[in-house]
C-alpha cells in the first residue's frame, strides 16, 4: 500500500468533524490522521493482501463470537486515538466493557478509543518504518497487544503495553496471550 502525506497544518488545523466529514465525502479513499494533525492518503491494497486480511478476520471473528468477549473491527474502521490520531488497523478488537461505555454516537462516528489488540499485515509496498511507527503510535494510545506481521521475511513483532518488541522469525501460529484469551492465530498458509 502506498501512502501519501499531506501536511495543512499552516494553513488549516482540522478539527475532528471536519476529518469525518472528509472521509464521508470521499468513501472511495482511505484516510488516516497522525498525531500531528496530517492527513494520510491510503491506497487501497492489492488482491493477495486483501485475501489475507479477510482470511485473519476471518479467524478472529469466529473466536469472538464463541467467546463473545468483545468486538472485532476490520481496516475500514477508524479509531480516533487518545493522542488525537485517528488510525484504521487492519485488525482490531476491544473488550466489551470498553466498547459498551461508549455512547452511541461515538460507536457511530470514528470511535474516541484505542483498541485492545490491533495487528497490521504489511502490504508488499508498505514501508517497514512507517508500519513500525504506526505500531508504535497504538502503543503509546494504551494499545495493549500488537502484531506486525511480515509475509516478505516471515517476520512477526509482537508489541505488548510496557515491554520490548518481541520478533519472531516465521512462527507457526500466535497466542493471543491474555489480552485474546484462547485465541491463536494460524500462520502456516500466510507463509506459502
């Protein structure tokens, strides 16, 4: 996926509607807002990597709904982030408390929360630093479990609230730990 930048801050700061009704105006095009207010233009990924995202979400939808734990939300969703980023995983889920102590407005708009767990499957044009900075901005909004997964090098980074990145080179399968309690993730056919 490539991604482009666009920085209005000297001429605009936009306020949280303003990017919700941009992103309404325009459904044909994927926009994401750092933390410092800059609008990111996303394009759309490509047929392999769609198919793995919808494969992964797959999985963790069938998971949620035998646990009924919380909510799973696909990449079209955006979360507005405590630091003011509003940011779209390709993979995302929230304890249900969290989520129900949200009013319905908010459930209806970008909601105003981080999720739980988020996981990024990088696109073969995705840049890894920018993927890493990403993983590293949920970190830092209380994101408690991340997964970077890596189809190019086999390479997984697991990101957890407080603690060093751990990097796995081509695992079999991942455990959602405590944050997804019984969820583990099949990694073989993401490897072929």
């Amino acid at each position: 996926m490539i991604a482009v930048t666009i920085n209005f801050n000297s001429i605009i700061k936009i306020t949280d509607d303003q990017f919700y009704q941009l992103c309404r105006e325009n459904p044909d095009v994927k926009f994401e807002r750092n933390a410092e207010g800059e609008i990111i233009v996303m394009s759309p990924t490509g047929g392999e990597t769609g198919n793995y995202n919808f494969e992964i979400a797959t999985d963790f939808g069938i998971w949620n709904r035998q646990t009924q734990l919380g909510v799973c939300f696909d990449s079209s969703t955006c979360f507005q982030l405590p630091s003011g980023a509003n940011r779209s995983p390709d993979v995302s889920w929230i304890e249900k408390s969290r989520w129900d102590a949200l009013t319905p407005e908010q459930k209806q708009k970008f909601p105003p929360i981080a999720p739980d767990f988020v996981l990024e499957l990088m696109s073969p044009t995705d840049s890894l630093k920018d993927t890493q900075d990403k993983m590293q901005e949920y970190m830092n909004n209380q994101v408690k479990l991340g997964w970077l997964i890596n189809r190019k090098t086999r390479r997984v980074e697991i990101s957890r609230q407080g603690q060093e990145i751990e990097v796995l080179e081509c695992p079999t399968e991942l455990s959602g730990e405590d944050i997804l309690p019984g969820f583990v993730l099949n990694l073989q056919t993401l490897w072929q």
